[in-house]
C-alpha cells in the first residue's frame, strides 16, 4: 500500500481548490455579498437540484463547485442556465457508489437518485438562494458533506417545496466556525 497516495475520500479541505474556496466563502460570508443569481424559477429549481445531485460522485464531486465558484470569482454571478446545461440530471450515475455503506449514506444515495425526476421547488430570494449555494458549498467541503444531504431529505419529507430561508436557517450547524454570522 502506497501511503503517499490516499484512496479517493473526500477530506476536509484536502485539495488546493478546497482551500481557496474556503476562504473564499469565508470572505463573501463576512461581507454579505452573495453572487446574482439570474434565471427563471426553473432554472434555479433544475440547478440546486443538480447542485445537490452532484455530490453523489466521489471522483468528481468538485466539478461543479468549481464552476460555480469560477463563474462568481469572474463575473459575481451563477449561471444556472449555462450550468443547467453542462450538468444534465441524467449525467449523475444511478449506480450505489462505494461509499454508500451504511443506512443513513444509502438514504442519501437513493434520495438524489430520485431528484433526477422529481421535481422540487425551492422558494426564496435570489439572495437566500445564493446565500444557500455557498453554505451549501461549505457544507460540502467539511467531514459532514452527507449529512447536509441528509438534512435536506429530512426537510423536504414528501413535499414538493422547501423554503430556502429554512434551509440556511439550518445550514448554521454545518457552520462549524460560524462563517456567516
């Protein structure tokens, strides 16, 4: 075994990009200054669906967080159009990845399998929807990634919408050093 090369888990701001995006988050969280979020209602529904979506994948969990954070870095605001695009629903494998290994990580894995058709409605600001994809985004980048997935499953329960203003209100506990106070 080769102890200079870990297998492909995702630690806590491990990579390069990991930590320029936690910083990142740390100064827009400080400031308040969250990215536009332009778009019809669809557009931002089909995106934080895909937003949630995508972090089923181990290998490439990041992708889209990049994309998003590049798209705010440069021009302040998410493209959900352009990112609808590039990440079509049915471009997250429905396979049980290997780290679905005990309840709570098989409930994750077949909840997002199922928001490739449901559809979900995600009602809030444009600012409480932005303020969510960076908490969300911090979420991801800690050791509770799947338990911010779960979080949101437990929420939505069986309805077809979610206030966005409850989901932050509930991000607080992924925010472990209080970024966004």
């Amino acid at each position: 075994m080769v102890l200079y090369n870990p297998p492909k888990y995702r630690y806590a701001l491990f990579e390069k990009w990991d930590q320029e995006a936690f910083k990142y988050i740390k100064e827009t969280a400080k400031i308040k200054n969250y990215p536009q979020i332009p778009g019809d209602r669809e557009d931002k529904n089909r995106f934080l669906t895909i937003l949630i979506r995508t972090q089923k994948s181990l290998h490439d969990w990041r992708d889209l967080l990049v994309d998003i954070l590049v798209q705010v870095k440069t021009s302040g605001v998410i493209d959900t159009k352009l990112l609808n695009k590039k990440y079509q629903p049915e471009s997250v494998s429905k396979e049980v990845p290997p780290w679905v290994t005990y309840e709570d990580d098989k409930i994750v894995s077949e909840f997002i399998d199922a928001l490739e058709t449901r559809k979900i409605d995600f009602l809030g600001t444009d600012d409480e929807i932005s303020e969510f994809v960076m908490r969300f985004i911090l979420g991801q980048l800690g050791n509770d990634w799947e338990s911010v997935i779960m979080m949101i499953w437990e929420m939505l329960g069986d309805e077809n919408s979610i206030q966005v203003k409850d989901l932050n209100r509930e991000m607080i506990n992924f925010d472990y050093l209080r970024l966004f106070e």
